[in-house]
C-alpha cells in the first residue's frame, strides 16, 4: 500500500471485472458477498451485480472476548491500517482504538 501511494498509485488497483463477467455468466445477477471492502461492493454493483448482503469477515480472535495483548499482532495491525486508511468496514476492538 505505501509503495502504490510514493508511486502516486492508489492503494488498491485490484479490479473485480472478470468475477463480475463470470457472475453475469452465470447469471448471478444478485449476490451475497463475503467482504470488509466498500471499494469491493462498490466495483460489483456499478459492473451491474447487486449485492444484497455483505457478510463481514471478523478474525476469529476478535469474535469473542479480544486480548488486549495482542496490541502488537500483525495481522490486527494490518486490519486496523484497512479500517483507518481504506475504509474498510470492521469493528476493531477497544484496545487497538488508542
């Protein structure tokens, strides 16, 4: 992500073009979707696939009682850059807030 921001890049260039053809395909014009990225629904809706639901994906560690220290953990630093920076949509626990 920083490397695409000094390339004055944006953080994501992933493109969902060719699932939303292969949705359409197989004419599956609605959708569940398994995401915490907005960019994600946003791309399939305006390709012309409907998201009726968006099922968020929450770590296992976070779904019960968090760990506070776990503060140091990569995977939850990463997840919080998602949430902070990229919109990502994902309850982070109070202690990795401060």
């Amino acid at each position: 992500m920083k490397a695409n921001h000094v390339l004055n890049h944006p953080a994501d260039l992933r493109s969902y073009d060719i699932a939303t053809q292969i949705l359409k395909d197989l004419n599956l014009l609605t959708i569940r979707l398994l995401t915490n990225n907005p960019d994600k629904i946003e791309q399939v809706e305006n390709a012309g696939v409907k998201v009726i639901e968006r099922i968020p994906m929450i770590p296992i560690a976070w779904q019960k009682s968090y760990d506070p220290n776990r503060i140091g953990n990569e995977m939850d630093q990463y997840l919080k850059v998602k949430v902070e920076q990229m919109r990502h949509i994902l309850n982070l626990p109070e202690a990795l807030l401060r």
